[in-house]
C-alpha cells in the first residue's frame, strides 16, 4: 500500500511552474483539494434548484459522452450508465422538489421560522443532487489523468444514485401526503386504512444505500465520521448479540466478517438493513445501554464539568400532600407510581455545581442509594452556598425503553456550571418491562416530590423548569398536563428538544426522512412506540439472561465485544491489506471457511464484479430501477423469490395479527379498484421504479390501539382545554429530524391558542445532538441554545405573568 506521507524527489529552484505543482506533498494536495471542496459546496449551495439540476445534466451528458467513447470497457460502460441514471434521476426530481418548495411555506410556524418536514425532504434532496454535482465535476476534470481512482470514483456514484432514485421515491410520497392530508395539516388525519397503505408501501423501499457510502450526507460534515463509527459498532455488536442468543462461540471467521463491515460500506449498508428490519426492542435496549458501562461513562465524565454534587437518590413510595393552586389551603394526595408493577421507589439523580444549603442534610442523605466509588462527588470547598431561587427537573430520553440520567450526565454537569442551579434528573422505568402509564407515574411522582421538598435540593423553588429531549420531552409536556389536572403547580416553563408529541402511526412529510436516519430508522421508531404502549411485554430472553438482567446482559456483550477485537486485531488488518492489494483476486473469503448466518446472505453472497470487489459496489442502471425493463441480475431483481412476499399483506403495521385475515380481503379488494383516490403506488408516474428492499417482509410492531391516541401518550392530540393549561413552552428542534413535524405542529397548535410558545430549528444536525454536544463546534452550539432556553425560563425579563414570558432573543 502506498504510504499518506511518502518521499518526494528535490526540485530545482528552475524547474518549470507546473513540475514543482506536480510534486507537491500529498498532504498539502489534499489540503488544497478539501479547500476546493468546500468552496465548491458553498456554490452549490447559493445555487437555486433548477440552476443546479441544469448543472448537473450537463456535466452527466458530458461524462457520458466521454465514457461511451471509450471502447467497449465494462468500466466505462457503467461509469456511462451511470451518469446517463443521474441524468435521468435529477430531471425528473427537480419538477417534484419545485412544486413541495412552492407550497412549504404554508406549513411553517410564522415567517421567521422556516421549517418543516417539506422543506427537510427538499434540503436532503439539495444535498444529494450538490454532493453528486461536486462528484461529477471532479471526474470531469480528472478522468483522464493516470491517478483517477476508477473504481472508488464508480462505486461512489453509483451510491450516490441509488440514493437520490430512493429520494425521488420520497418526493413522490411527500406529493401524495401533500394531496390527500387537510389544508395546513403535516400529519394524515383521515381513514387509519389509507396510513396504513400508505406506510406499507413506504416500509418495503430499500434502505441499504443511505447506511453505507451514503451514510449521514445530509448532516454536517463533522458528524459523518461519529456515524461511520456507530454504524460499524452497530453491525458488530448485532454479531455478538446473535452469537449470544445462537449460543456460538467466537471464531476467526466472525472476525474477518467485522473487519469487511469495516471496510465495505455496502456489505456494512446491508447488514444494517438487515439488523434495523429484524432485530426486536431488546437489542435496541442493549445496544443504547452501552453508554451506562462503567468504563465508558467514566470516560465521558472525564470529558465533562466537574460538580460538588452528583447524588443517586431513591425516593420511597409513600403518598404525600400537595397544595392546590386555586386555594392553598386545600390539598390533594400524591399516590406513588402503581401501574404494572405496583407501588415502588423512583430513582431521580441530584447534579449541582455547588454544594448548596439542604443538599447534604441527613434526611437527603438518608435517601442516597450508592452507586460505587462515583456515586457522591463531594471536594472541599470553603462554604456552602446559598439555596438558588430556581430548580431544573430533567426528564431524559432514550426512546421509552433504554438510558438513564447517568448517560445524559455529562452535558447535565456542564447544565449545572452554566445555569448555576441544581438539576434533579429522573431516572423513570423503562418499556418494555415498565409501560405507559408507568413512566409518566414516576416523573409526575418525582417533579412533585422536587416541588415540595426543594429545599433539601438546594433551591427555594421561585422559578421551576422541566427540561427533557426526546422521549424525556413528550414526557415533560405530559407531567405538566397531569400537574394541571391535578390542580397542583405547574413549572414556570418547559424546554423540550427535538421532542416527540405524536406517537400515533400517522405519515408526516418529516418523517419519511426515517428512510435515511441512522438513528431513528422507522422500524425501530414503531418497535420503541409499541413497546412504550405495551404490544411488546413478552420476555425474549433465555434463563440466563434473565438472571444477569439488563445491564448484565450488557456489560457481557462489551465485554465479549472487547476481547473480541483485543483478539481480532491482527485478523482485522491482514483482512484490510489484502482486500486492498489483492483486488484482482476472484474470491477473497475461502469457499471452505464458514461465514456467520447473521451476516446479510445476500450481500455475502454476491459473485464478484470485474474489479474484484463485491458486486453490490456495481449495480447497473436496471439494478437500480431506473427502467421497467426485466432484470438480468438475479441476486438483485425485483422478483418475489428476492423480496419475499412485499405486497401489503406482507407488513403488519397497523393491524393486530388476528386481523390480518380480514385486512387482506378488504386490501384485495381495493386493489381491484383501479379508481382508487388513494392509491399510493398511483404517486410515482410511469416508468419509474424505486429500488424495493431484499431483507423481506418487515413485521412493524406498532397497532392502531386507541392507548396512543390518549393525550398523556401523545399530546399533539391533547384538546384545546388541555392545551391551555400548559406553561410557556420552547422547544428546539433539527431540521433533519424524522420527529421535526411533531414539534412544528405542537407549536401551531400552541400558537394557535394563544399560548407562549418559541420554536428554534438548528441546521444539519441529527437527533439526539444533545447526548453529542462536544463533538463538534455545531453540536456546542445547539445545546448552548438550549441552556439559553432554561436560562430564559428561570430567568425572565421584567415581571413574570401568568401568560409567561415573552420570545426569548436568538
């Protein structure tokens, strides 16, 4: 292989302009060709849609001209193929993206908050169409230099394009949703069978090309290689998670497999199609529990601000009384959670910068549970600060059904230096074990426990602001709803980020996005939501992991997955050196070695391409659907033998499986009524094909019960009465989020009421982006945004008003 840094000869001080160019270091070309790039980037961005597309055509026309002359070449013949699908793809998406930007604007919040799912669909559109046109000019330019990487350059292309057919796929839905949902509506409010049509046909479309070369394009670049790294442990620790469950012991041929998920992004693509698709809430559970492994929260720790105080309190399950707001002198009784698994202690956690008067009061001490050697950080400090007047009740997320508070805990610290008040973050049970109501018992339960005894968190409790993100938001604005009903305080403001209010299955321009989000898949998203809602309480685990436990469970598999790479390290780079010097080879895993089952078959199984690599690398503009003509592949044709049954009886979404008889013989007869408003395989137009995917039917958990109707599950769907009720609200969003519309609605329905309610939608950022706030300069930037949300709720301009606060400055 060739080194990053190898030697240059001397160049004399004569030698012609363009040799000394020529010799330049490697590194410093490289510095000059991401300057380039990025300059490159801001143009494309500046350019309007239908300049871009122009360009585009035109640069693809030109490569395809070149590449069509060039013999009769298998390279040049799909390197000509493919600009001639990219050609094809952007004309006929740069009309469908038009005619969603012309009408966005009337489903945003107010004219200074331009956002919403439409909108988000067209951006990531923009930066396909911008990544493939920078690609494009670089062949163009390159192509007939003897240092053009002819097969990196066709695989990324080819990726790209299978990216940007499955996009046109979704403007095509967003038209449809845009015709068949009520005016200024983002989510379908009509017939339950028309949604869930509608998502059958959504989930069958191939997913595998936006998780590999493609993976997180549409978010700023510094997050990529942190997406890269999940998307490589995810696929790995999917390996140990299967072998635990088989009962298969570790071996060299699992460890080649991990090293060619690290080095092939399409086998890595299809594999995390395979595992979003098929693998149940249990190992979502364990995979997002690896950052409660003591080793790696100590790690994160050490990254975070140092605190006096970060106590793990249990609060014991007796009733107490609460002053009413109307009239003080009446109170109600407080009932400990008692749903599914009767009354028990609620865990909450106690962070504060100072060590302030009541925080280490015997009657608080004697509710410390100990977590080991790190459980109390208390250091000698000249004094005890005063009680603050405000108090932080936090509420984290983690999709109902993993995370605590220890894994929020380091961007809390750094909550706690920045506000200078106690947070109290709740550590509520978690589904499937604990469904709803359960979670929303034990934060009701702990915020009023904070509200009555403040004083022993160190604050007189002037002002209270819930916080949450996510999960933890759609429970924030649900405790605040009983707290009303209850007739006790409400909290002086509520922060929310990137929350979810609607947890009914209903399609939203926003999230189709969840075609592409590594992060939020909608599989896994309908696989937490019925979890939540109780359609998964059965336990799938074995005897022994039932005795381990959850955390057991996952301190065995990092340590299983630890040794494994410890052992499979040298395995893992002799597999990297001779995938890439030995390309010529025809095989380069030996027919007699076995391969683990759990690996994607298809993609293991390919024959490979002229280059030597795996065939999913060189998909022709037939593999790519780009034509109705029949296929020749038959690895990777449309046929039913490769997709299995993918027809809507095929996906359960919706419908319990008892229904499923009758569902199919009303779907039957629909589909034999060609005028069918709602059809909506009528939203593509003729000829166009999108790529179907190859894992088969996908089982979606998520049924239509009238639970995740309930406002206290999904308070989108609160009445007005309800609604009114609610303090100032501020929610912060991403624009690339799946969940962007249930926080663009609930802030119109807000609005719409009167009520004080501020929505601030951060850029390029994914979900989540608080649990990421030191990765990047962005991520700082949008939690800063947050703790000024907080800071604005404890800390309100002029006279606080029973109406809240004004709008916060941006």
């Amino acid at each position: 292989m060739e080194s990053a840094r190898e030697t240059r000869p001397t160049v004399a001080a004569g030698a012609p302009a363009s040799k000394r160019v020529q010799e330049r270091p490697k590194s410093q070309r490289r510095r000059r060709w991401r300057k380039g790039k990025a300059k490159a980037s801001r143009l494309t961005h500046s350019m309007d849609l239908r300049t871009m597309t122009q360009s585009l055509v035109t640069l693809a026309e030109d490569n395809m001209a070149f590449f069509s002359g060039q013999g009769p070449g298998e390279t040049a013949r799909r390197l000509s193929g493919v600009f001639a699908g990219i050609r094809e793809q952007a004309l006929g998406l740069e009309p469908a993206l038009g005619r969603l930007l012309s009408v966005a604007h009337l489903f945003d919040l107010d004219a200074e908050t331009p956002a919403n799912g439409y909108r988000s669909l067209v951006h990531t559109a923009r930066c396909c169409l911008a990544h493939l046109l920078h690609k494009s000019r670089y062949v163009a330019s390159n192509r007939r230099s003897i240092f053009f990487r002819t097969s990196h350059n066709l695989a990324e292309l080819e990726a790209y394009l299978a990216a940007l057919t499955q996009l046109r796929a979704l403007a095509y839905y967003a038209q449809r949703l845009l015709a068949i949902n009520r005016p200024g509506k983002l989510f379908f409010e009509g017939d339950e069978g028309i949604t869930a049509d509608f998502l059958r046909e959504y989930v069958t479309l191939h997913k595998g090309c936006f998780y590999g070369r493609c993976l997180g394009f549409q978010f700023t670049p510094a997050i990529r290689p942190f997406l890269q790294t999940i998307s490589i442990g995810l696929v790995s620790f999917g390996e140990h998670y299967k072998r635990n469950e088989t009962g298969l012991s570790v071996t060299a041929s699992s460890l080649f497999t991990s090293g060619r998920f690290a080095i092939d992004p399409e086998l890595r693509g299809a594999e995390f199609e395979r595992i979003i698709q098929n693998l149940d809430v249990h190992f979502w559970k364990a995979f997002w529990n690896i950052t409660e492994i003591e080793v790696l929260s100590s790690l994160a720790n050490m990254a975070s601000a140092t605190v006096r105080v970060s106590r793990l309190l249990s609060l014991p399950p007796k009733a107490f009384e609460m002053p009413l707001t109307a009239d003080p002198k009446l109170t109600v009784t407080i009932s400990p959670p008692l749903a599914h698994t009767g009354p028990g202690p609620v865990l909450v956690r106690l962070i504060s910068y100072d060590l302030r008067e009541g925080q280490d009061s015997e009657e608080l001490s004697s509710l410390v549970r100990s977590e080991g050697p790190r459980g109390l950080e208390l250091r000698p400090r000249p004094q005890q600060a005063p009680r603050s007047r405000s108090l932080v009740v936090h509420i984290h997320g983690g999709g109902f059904v993993a995370q605590t508070s220890k894994s929020h805990e380091p961007y809390l610290k750094s909550w706690a230096q920045e506000l200078g008040v106690p947070i109290l973050s709740i550590d509520y049970s978690l589904a499937p074990e604990a469904p709803f109501p359960r979670a929303l018992e034990e934060c009701f339960y702990a915020y009023c426990w904070a509200v009555k005894h403040c004083g022993l968190l160190g604050s007189t409790g002037e002002r209270i602001c819930l916080a949450g993100d996510s999960a933890g938001g759609n429970l924030c604005f649900t405790v605040s709803l009983r707290a009303a009903a209850y007739g006790v305080r409400v909290p002086d403001g509520i922060m929310a980020a990137y929350p979810a209010t609607m947890l009914q299955s209903a399609a939203s321009p926003s999230r189709l996005l969840s075609l592409m989000d590594p992060l939020l898949p909608l599989s896994v998203l309908s696989k937490c939501v019925s979890a939540y809602a109780g359609g998964e309480m059965e336990d799938h685990s074995d005897s022994d992991q039932k005795a381990l436990g959850m955390m057991g469970l996952v301190r065995r598999d990092t340590a299983l997955l630890f040794r494994d790479l410890r052992l499979g390290a040298s395995s893992w780079l002799n597999s990297f050196l001779e995938l890439s010097g030995h390309k010529s080879r025809p095989n380069l895993v030996p027919t007699e070695e076995p391969m683990r089952r759990s690996v994607s078959e298809a993609a293991l199984a390919q024959p490979e391409g002229p280059l030597g690599t795996d065939s999913l690398k060189y998909l022709t503009l037939h593999d790519l659907s780009l034509s109705s003509e029949t296929q020749d592949t038959p690895e990777l044709s449309l046929s039913a033998e490769t997709l299995g049954p993918t027809t809507p009886s095929a996906v359960n979404f919706l419908f319990r499986p008892e229904d499923a008889p009758e569902e199919a013989e009303a779907r039957d007869e629909i589909s034999t009524k060609e005028e069918k408003v709602y059809s909506v395989r009528a939203a593509f137009p003729e000829g166009f094909h999108p790529r179907r995917s190859s894992q088969g039917a996908i089982q979606m958990p998520l049924y239509s019960a009238p639970i995740v109707k309930n406002p206290f599950m999904s308070p989108l769907l609160a009445p007005d009465s309800m609604l009114q009720t609610l303090p100032p609200v501020h929610i912060v969003a991403c624009a690339l989020d799946p969940m962007l519309d249930d926080s663009v609605m609930f802030a119109r329905r807000l609005r719409s009421l009167g009520q004080p309610v501020t929505l601030h939608v951060v850029e390029d950022l994914p979900h989540g982006f608080l649990s990421l706030a030191a990765l990047c300069r962005e991520t700082r930037q949008a939690a800063a945004l947050c703790v000024d949300r907080i800071r604005f709720i404890l800390n309100p301009p002029g006279p606080a008003t029973p109406a809240g606060p004004t709008t916060p400055p941006v």
